[in-house]
C-alpha cells in the first residue's frame, strides 16, 4: 500500500523504491504501525476535546459516556478505519490490535505484562489472516515490536538521564537530550536485532539504515505525514508534502551513494538463518556482555555462508520460472553466465527486477557474462535491470551495435575445465552497420556448454531452417541436455536437430496457459518418440540440472512443494523428488 498521499504514490517510481530498501526507510513508504499510531493518538485527543465541549449542549452525554471512554474507544475506532482504508497491511492490523488492548486497559485500570498484549495481537492478526505468517512484514512488524518491549531502551534513557538532576541544566534542554539519546539506541536496537531476519527474508541490509532513519523517522512523522493528511482537505498542503519527500530524497540519494551502504548476502538455509536472527536479538538484549557477544557467535555462519557451487570440472544449468520467457542461469566452480534475461511484464515491471536478480543475490551470484540470444521482449525484457545491478559483466547479443558485444560464431571461452561456445549466427548475418540480415528468432544467438562427457544446448529462438542448417554443418555434434527452442513452438525442435543432437533431456520454458499453447503437443510427442525427457517450467517451476547427475532433473515445486500447488496427472514422478518429471513415453503435455 503506498504511502499517506496519494501524489506521493505517483511519483514514486521502481527506482525510489529500491534507493528506499537500500537505504532501510521502506517501512517508512507505505501505511505502517508508526502512522497508524499518530493518527489514533491525534483522533484521541481531537474525539476527546470534541466530546469535553457537548457539555456546553448535552451534558447528559458525559455522564452516560465519560471523556476517556469516548476519546479512547472513539480514537481507536477512527484509527481502525484509517487502517482500513489504507489497505489493511499486517503492520496496521498489529498496530490497531494492540492500541485496542492498550486502550482497553487503560480504561479499565488494567495492566498486562507486554508479552501477553504482543502474543494476543498476534493471535489475532492469525486469526483473521492465517497466511498472514507468509509475509515479511509480519515477521519484521512482530519481531521489531517484541525487540523493543524487550530491550526497553526507553528505561535505560530515563536511569541515564539523571545526572542532569541538580545541575543547571534547562528541563527543556534535558528533555530533547533524553528523548534524542531514546531515539538514537531504539533504531540502533532495532537495526542490529532485524539485520539478520532481512538477510532471511530479502537477502540484504543496510549499513545505513541507522543514518536514515535517525532523520527519516521524525521527518516522515511530524512533516511529510501531517501535510499529506491536511492535503484531503486543503489541497496546497500536498506540494508542501511533495516538496518534503523531494528534500527527503536528495539526503537518502546522498546516503545510498556511501560504499557498501546496502550488503547482499546468499539467503542462508532455515537452520542457520534462525541461529542468526537469535544471535541479532541476544546482541541487543539487556543481559551481561559475556552473554550477549554469544550472539556473534551465532551470527558469523550466516554472514560467511556460501551455496555450495559444482566441482571444478563440472556445471549446472536451471531454468529460471519465468513465464512465457527464458532465463537460464550457468554455474560453474568459479563463475556463471546468464543465458536471456526473461520477459517483460508491464510498461513497470519485468522478470529482471521481480525474478532474476533477486534470485542471483539469494544464490550469491554474479554473473560473469549475460548472452541475450535475441531482442524479442520475453528474452531481452529483464536486461535493463539486470545490466544495471551488474554492469561489469561481459555482455553479448545479436542486436547490439557494438562489434565487442555481439555474439558469433566462433566465439569461445572456458571457465574452469567447462568449454563455452557461441555457434550461431556467422559474422555475414550481420549488416555493415550491424544490424541483422535475418528476423529476430533466426539471429537467436546459439550457445553450446559442455565438457567431454556431458554438455548443453541453448538457442533461443532459433527457427527450424536454422536448425537444420547447423545440424548438417556439425553432424558430430552431441548434447545431454536441450533447452526446448522457441519454448516447444511447433516453428522449431525439428527432426534434424533432435536427430543429430540426440538429447537426453528437454527444458521447456513456458507460460502458465500461455495463448501460443507451448510447447506444442506435436514437438512432445517428437520427444517421445526420441526417448527424451522432459520438463516444462509451469509444472516443474524452476528446473536444475547438474552434469555429475546427468540423469535427473529437479524440479523446485517437488524439491519445495506448497500444500497449495496441484499436481497435474502428467507431472506424477517416476520416482520421489530425485525425478519428479514425466518422462517422454509416459503421457502427453502437461495438465494445465
């Protein structure tokens, strides 16, 4: 849900959002706990004013409902439908739960212990959204309050501030020393305990978040917020608001520019991201140093955690789920290459930014070399943003103009005991100004990895002349695996190919009920009649492969099945998760 004013959201584009999560303030750009809270306290005090002045008209009225029962009841109710109308995220829903208990009790002259209130909003908050447990910012809402209930800093800043009782210390000055001191330990506690939990959740963390907020918080709070909300009703307020977030977003582009001010790190398996997140909150607790620096030792796995990678003389190859598109990614011992860069999705959204790269930061990767094959938009759609988190990769393609980055046959490369080469298209497919002389699936940029035993065949779109053409030029030519030309349209996969290749295995990249009925059931049942296996990305979801087991193919909707994915009949596996995939004589296409 975007942020209070509605200008705000417009002119909040991608590019803000991510200056926002590096920089550690996203919490801050949308309907969150802390504005819900200002806005219940204003209606509290504006319901109970409100209700002290009926007295001069009703007097009746305070007897039957007393100022705090109507300010109380009244300012929560107000802020339940502000949350509402905001979208009702978990964090508002937390925020109003809690505001009700503390109300409740208030009013009732009851105290609870802070563990009960936060178990009971939790409860709540299940109750009406089970999933709810799914998203982050439950855990990062819940995790973040619980911290702070726990460490208390607030008290610790009070006990500290008593020196200056006896001294000739101004009250006022006293205050804003107390309550500086209390903002600046409460954003360190909660920087340091969630650290880990966003490297679980997201992959990363801000080294600058502490800096951000320290002016993002109050500056958010008691300007950009209450200009927003006197915008409904004076509209001039929202240039004021804009001009706010614009001066916000000059000193937040300011940090995000400091070295290393967000760090990307591989998401670490459950086990040992668990460890860290309790290592994070015993750093921050208010327990014996001897004690809390064991959360160090808690912490120091997930932060030099490494996925392990293929031997050095082998690779692996996954097919990326990203619907009517291609993405594959190529690892081996020391590097990778991104095969296409996936489709795009929106004039605002592509595989690159929702799929791709965050894929490549909870893996650990950074791809050495990007091959686009062609420049139709489900190959090329995810380039901008990928190219923009790793401009120092080696990029080729068929369609760019700059001779030192265009694919062509020929080209060849190893990395680690794993042969790389490019056999499609010849440099006489390319113009003197270096356009293409051929339609763009048939300048598909063709890419064979392999080492002597096993080996991979990537194409892209390449139409079925074209294969024929290569398969005659190279009769010698062998693969184990096949990445299913043009996603099994019926314009390629042809006979000659498939003879001369004689892959084992086909992945097919797919949408979910894609419109072009991808792939084909005539290219399937020519996989059939072949022997091959194969996989398509709408049942398999990501699809990997590894040249030391060249005989399976693991899918991650087997490998991380949700109670929720439905099996269709010809994704039953042969065997329990080491192949859960249909094999070429065992059915037809895919159920969808």
């Amino acid at each position: 849900m975007c942020f209070t004013s509605i200008l705000i959201c417009e002119r909040t584009e991608r590019s803000d959002w991510d200056l926002f999560r590096t920089t550690g303030v996203a919490h801050l750009m949308s309907i969150s706990g802390l504005h819900v809270t200002m806005f219940a306290w204003l209606a509290i005090w504006l319901v109970g004013g409100l209700w002290r002045r009926l007295a001069f008209v009703w007097p009746q009225a305070l007897l039957a409902v007393p100022v705090p029962w109507a300010a109380g009841l009244g300012g929560v109710a107000l802020a339940a439908a502000y949350a509402l109308f905001s979208g009702w995220g978990v964090p508002s829903q937390r925020t109003v739960l809690m505001l009700a208990v503390v109300v409740g009790l208030r009013l009732l002259a009851r105290q609870w212990p802070w563990p009960v209130v936060w178990l009971l909003a939790m409860a709540a908050v299940l109750l009406l959204d089970p999933w709810a447990l799914l998203q982050p910012g439950f855990w990062l809402s819940f995790v973040a309050v619980a911290i702070l209930f726990a460490t208390d800093p607030g008290r610790r800043i009070r006990h500290e501030s008593a020196p200056f009782d006896g001294h000739e210390v101004p009250t006022r000055t006293r205050w804003i020393v107390a309550a500086a001191l209390g903002m600046l330990r409460e954003q360190s506690v909660v920087t340091v305990a969630l650290a880990p939990l966003s490297l679980l959740l997201f992959g990363q963390f801000s080294l600058v978040s502490l800096v951000a907020n320290l002016l993002a918080i109050p500056w958010v709070t008691l300007v950009i917020t209450p200009l927003a909300m006197l915008g409904v009703a004076v509209p001039a307020f929202w240039d004021l608001a804009a001009l706010a977030v614009q001066g916000l977003g000059g000193w937040l582009a300011w940090l995000a520019q400091w070295p290393s001010a967000a760090v990307f790190r591989p998401i670490p398996p459950l086990p040992l991201a668990l460890a860290g997140v309790l290592g994070g909150a015993l750093l921050v607790m208010r327990w014996p140093w001897a004690t809390r620096l064991a959360g160090l030792v808690l912490l120091w796995p997930v932060l030099t955690w490494q996925p392990p990678r293929p031997a050095a003389g082998e690779f692996d190859v996954m097919a990326l789920d990203v619907g009517q598109g291609s993405a594959v990614l190529v690892r081996t011992a020391g590097h990778s290459l991104l095969y296409d860069t996936g489709p795009r999705y929106s004039p605002t959204s592509d595989a690159g930014q929702r799929v791709v790269v965050p894929l490549l930061r909870a893996l650990g990767e950074r791809p050495d070399a990007v091959v686009v094959s062609h420049r139709d938009s489900d190959h090329a759609g995810g380039s901008a943003a990928v190219q923009t988190e790793w401009p120092e990769a080696r990029w080729l393609s068929s369609f760019d103009t700059d001779p030192t980055r265009r694919c062509t046959a020929g080209q060849s490369w190893t990395w680690d005991g794993v042969d790389f080469e490019i056999l499609h298209p010849s440099p006489e497919d390319f113009g003197p100004d270096g356009a293409g002389r051929l339609p763009s699936n048939a300048m598909s940029c063709v890419l064979r990895v392999g080492h002597a035993r096993q080996s991979v065949w990537l194409s892209g779109d390449l139409d079925a002349d074209r294969e024929t053409r290569l398969a005659l030029a190279r009769p010698d030519l062998r693969v184990t695996l096949l990445l299913a030309p043009h996603h099994g349209s019926l314009t390629s996969s042809s006979p000659a190919l498939l003879n001369t290749l004689a892959p084992a295995w086909a992945l097919v990249q797919a949408g979910y009920r894609n419109r072009f009925n991808h792939p084909a059931p005539a290219v399937l049942a020519r996989y059939r009649e072949r022997g091959m296996r194969w996989v398509a990305t709408p049942d398999c979801g990501a699809a990997t492969w590894r040249s030391d087991v060249p005989g399976t193919v693991v899918c991650q909707r087997e490998a991380a099945r949700r109670y929720w994915h439905h099996r269709g009949e010809a994704s039953q596996p042969a065997e329990p998760v080491l192949t859960p995939v249909p094999e070429g004589d065992r059915g037809s296409a895919p159920a969808h």
